[in-house]
C-alpha cells in the first residue's frame, strides 16, 4: 500500500533524508551488534534508495562499546560517489582514526545547553565549542564535508525549556568555525511546531540561511511528524531519521526513539515530495533488523506494512 498524493503548497519539492539509524539506532543496543550486521543494514538502506547514511562514531570504545568496530565497519562499505557515509568524531584522535579510512564526510556533536554538555562531553558548553575549533579546522582543510550537531535545541531534562537565543549562540559558533550545516537536534522530543518555526526564525534573524540547517527530532511525545512539517513549511529540506524509530541518547534517559524513516517517508510520499527512497524496500529492511534484534519495529508504517509472520501449523 502507498499513499495517496495530495501536494500541500509552500512545501519543497524533495528533501533529502539524513538517515542515521546505523549511527544512532545502534549505538543504544545493549549489547553489541556484529560488524557483518551493521554492513548489512548499511547496505540495505542505500539499495532502499537513502543517499546520505551516517554508519558510526570514531568516540573512544571506552564511551561507547557499541562503535569500537569504527574503522573495520567503514573499510566494509561500498564506496560510491553518489553515497555520503557521515561519522562522527568527537575530537582531533577521532579525526585521524577516520581519515585513515577514507571518511569523507564528518560531523561535531555540540549541545546547546551547559548541563547536557557536561554530562555528554564531559567539559563545558564553551570549552566543548573550543575543542571542535581543530577538528573542524582540520576537516575542512583536507576538504571534508562538516556538521554540526546541536542537542537539547528545545529542551533539556536538567534545565528545562531552552531559549531559542541559547542555540542560536551555539549555532553560529559552529557556522563560524567552519561547519557546512547544522541540524537541531530536539533531543527529549518536547518540541511543538510554533516552537520549531520560532526557533527557526531566530536563526534566520541571526543570518543562518533556512540551506544550512536541518532537523532531528524524536517522538517521545508524538510530535515528530508535526514538528516536520512545521519545518518543512518553513523551507527547511534536510530531515534526519532512523529506520525503524531506532535510537534515542544515551546519557538522557526521556530521549526516546528517533522520527522512523519509514513513517517521514510515507508522509512526503503522501505530499509528493521527493525522497528517492523506496517504502517497501525500506520496510523490509527495518522488518529484518526487528527480527534479528528479537523486538517488533516502533515504526507504526513497519507494523502496518510489514508482512504478517506465518502461522504455526497445528
């Protein structure tokens, strides 16, 4: 099944997915999933037609046990000039691990908030910032394409409601040390679209073209899709998302799963935006990753469109 399509006006023609589940999804799994594994879903998700998949972090196996495969994970992957393989590195060491290996593509992960900065980076909002400034430096010298990730753009459990004036702080820290783009990371899913356009508009008035920012948010409180579309109306056309809604943060415990891929997919599907992604193909994949992790899928377009398992003969 597909959806029917009705175009709503002032909306993007396409938008390009940042598919993070490999990264992301994974990266909460309690226990570690085999290389082999990951490759395969990688592999899956660029034959379902995702173009810009983010597959791993080259962070210290010491933080995160679940990516101390980095390297041989990337060394794994087909090459192609029209696939992005983002990864994230956490400072200067990272760097190097991930040009060794080819990365071409990288991103920062900064917060917006000084709480969330302390706990996740263990330094301070400015400090974090000052780390970034070499690795940024030296991505864009050896001509890398850099993000900048920015959590807790909406709200922090620790703090509270974040002011738009926080992130715009940070947002332009980033631009200005040499970031390509910016995705606002709505990291405990607390975010509505009034919300999201203020933020938005605060951006703009700070001179942070609607071009170089994209968007992440989480479903904690069902308002992923909504606070999508709030966005897409207001010209953004960069949407991260995981298969299957896999993911969350952490060292955040209300983060709960990411927006499902599937279910951004069968929305700008209904719109007639362009994705490039093919729903069905995505969903299988989604399917198999559910069953090798033994839980059903929280995408509710996985459960509406995957295949019903056989039944048992008497």
């Amino acid at each position: 099944m597909t959806p029917d399509v009705h175009p709503l006006a002032g909306l993007p023609e396409a938008v390009r997915i940042w598919e993070v589940g490999a990264r992301d999804g994974l990266q909460n799994e309690a226990v570690s999933v085999p290389t082999e594994v990951k490759a395969e879903l990688v592999r899956r998700l660029v034959a379902a037609g995702l173009r810009t998949v983010e597959v791993t972090s080259f962070v210290s196996p010491r933080w995160v046990p679940q990516l101390a495969d980095a390297a041989e994970l990337f060394t794994r992957l087909e090459q192609r000039p029209d696939v992005r393989y983002p990864v994230l590195v956490p400072n200067l060491a990272g760097l190097d691990r991930a040009r060794a290996v080819g990365v071409r593509d990288v991103a920062v992960f900064a917060s917006a908030t000084e709480t969330f900065a302390r706990r996740n980076l263990n330094r301070g909002l400015d400090e974090s910032l000052a780390q970034f400034e070499p690795v940024v430096a030296a991505a864009r010298t050896d001509g890398l394409g850099v993000r900048g990730y920015v959590s807790m753009c909406f709200g922090d459990p620790w703090e509270g409601a974040v002011a738009p004036e926080a992130v715009v702080r940070v947002v332009r820290r980033l631009l200005d040390m040499g970031c390509d783009e910016l995705s606002l990371g709505d990291t405990i899913g607390v975010a509505t679209p009034g919300h999201v356009v203020a933020l938005l508009d605060a951006l703009a008035a700070a001179g942070v073209p609607r071009s170089q920012v994209g968007v992440h948010f989480h479903d904690t409180y069902g308002q992923a899709l909504a606070n999508t579309l709030a966005a897409l109306q207001q010209g953004i056309t960069t949407v991260d998302a995981s298969a299957g809604g896999l993911g969350g943060c952490p060292y955040a415990r209300s983060a709960t799963g990411n927006l499902a891929t599937e279910d951004l997919v069968w929305q700008l599907d209904g719109l007639g935006i362009r994705t490039g992604v093919d729903l069905a193909a995505l969903v299988a994949t989604s399917s198999w990753l559910a069953e090798y992790l033994g839980r059903p899928s929280p995408s509710r377009v996985v459960r509406a469109l995957a295949p019903a398992p056989p039944e048992e003969s008497a």
